[in-house]
C-alpha cells in the first residue's frame, strides 16, 4: 500500500499543472482539520468566472472559507455539494489571473491511499462553461479532469503541531511533497538496480554455462582423438 502512494505522488506531481486543481494535492493524514483550496487557473477565455460548484467525495466533512465578493451555497441534500457565487461583476475572476477558494477538511480516518476526485463545474459570464469532471488525471482527449488529491500515510519529520504562520503552513507542505517525491524515486531507483543485477546475474550464468558445454565437447573430443591414436 506505501508503494502505490508512492505512485501516486510521483502522478499528482503532473496535475499541479492542471487548468483546476486542489492546493496542495498532496495531504499529511491529520485528525484535525486540513485546509486546502480548489484553485482555478483561468476562465474561459473572453469571459469571466462568476460561480463554481464542487462535490466532494463521500466521508469527509468540508465547512468552506468565507470569500470576500462571493456567497456560498450549500446543496440542502449533501454538505459535501458546494457552490460560490460571485456577488458583482467586478468580482468576477478575469481570464488573466489564478484564484483561491480555501475550504477546511476533515479527512475520514479510513482513507485509502487512492486519488480522491472532487467533480466541478466552472461557470462564466457571460457564456461558456467547463466540466472538470473525469476521474482521472489522464482523461480522454475530449473531457477535463477533476481536481484530485491524495492523503499520504508517510511520516514526515517536519510536520508540527504549532503552526500560526500560514506562510510556515505553505513552506510546510511544499517540503512534504519534495520529501515524498525523494523517496519515491529513491524506490524507483532501488527497483531498477535490482532488475540490472537480476539480468547481469542471467548474462553470467549463460556465460558459464556455455564455457560449461564448450569445455565438455573439448574433451569428449580429444578423448576421441586418443582413442582412434591408440588403433
């Protein structure tokens, strides 16, 4: 289970990229809460964003930052269904810039080392739309991913308690994805040397085995050889 959350970093560490994405994406287990924000990295196109709607996965517990210029909405069936509205024109996010949308978590103590995908849907004024909505960070050509993110069993050392400065909180998790990323390709790296040895292992016990043979019909021939003198 440790490797395949390995995998999965070593995944993510693509999807940093994407065009609507959680930061951070990669979680320190916590039974506290956990903030994390869905971020959006541009609008479409000529229009602007003026609402977005995310539905996160089943077992967490998610109470959303206020936003200044937005309202949110909760869906009334499902806390997990969540909506911001922009309350103006003016607050609406241009083409042009990236924005933040924190919420705090909290993360079901039976979590699995799985990517957890949160189906969203960016709204634009005046028209156009996106569906980032497929549970894959590899989808099809003709659909959006949906931002994802994973929870890391992995101890960390740099992790603390005590942390008032938000700055600190960043620099934190920033650390924890590099850290997690040495290990895995530290693993990765042991995998490959392993498989070398393996093959070099095989080359040689040819080798050997075809000095074997050849030493074998040498002598059978020189016996021979003698044999025939002799008559």
């Amino acid at each position: 289970m440790m490797f395949l959350n390995l995998i999965n970093i070593l995944l993510l560490t693509s999807n940093v990229f994407s065009h609507m994405s959680f930061y951070p994406n990669i979680l320190q287990y916590s039974t506290s809460s956990t903030r994390i924000a869905l971020k959006t990295s541009h609008s479409c196109k000529l229009s602007t964003t003026n609402k977005i709607n995310t539905i996160f996965p089943d077992g967490f517990i998610v109470k959303p930052e206020f936003k200044q210029g937005w309202t949110i909405l909760f869906d009334t069936k499902s806390s997990l269904n969540i909506t911001w509205v922009s309350n103006s024109l003016e607050n609406n996010i241009p083409n042009q810039v990236n924005d933040l949308f924190w919420l705090w978590i909290i993360i079901p103590s039976n979590f699995n080392n799985n990517s957890y995908y949160s189906p969203t849907i960016q709204y634009c004024y005046p028209f156009g739309s996106y569906e980032w909505t497929y549970p894959s960070i590899t989808p099809p050509i003709d659909l959006e991913p949906a931002p994802s993110f994973i929870i890391s069993s992995i101890p960390s050392i740099i992790i603390t308690n005590n942390i008032t400065d938000i700055d600190n909180y960043y620099n934190i998790n920033n650390w924890i994805q590099i850290y997690n990323l040495i290990i895995s390709i530290s693993i990765i790296s042991i995998i490959s040397l392993l498989m070398n040895i393996y093959n070099e292992y095989r080359i040689y016990n040819k080798k050997i085995e075809y000095s074997s043979i050849t030493f074998n019909k040498l002598n059978e021939k020189e016996m021979n050889t003698g044999i025939i003198s002799s008559l």
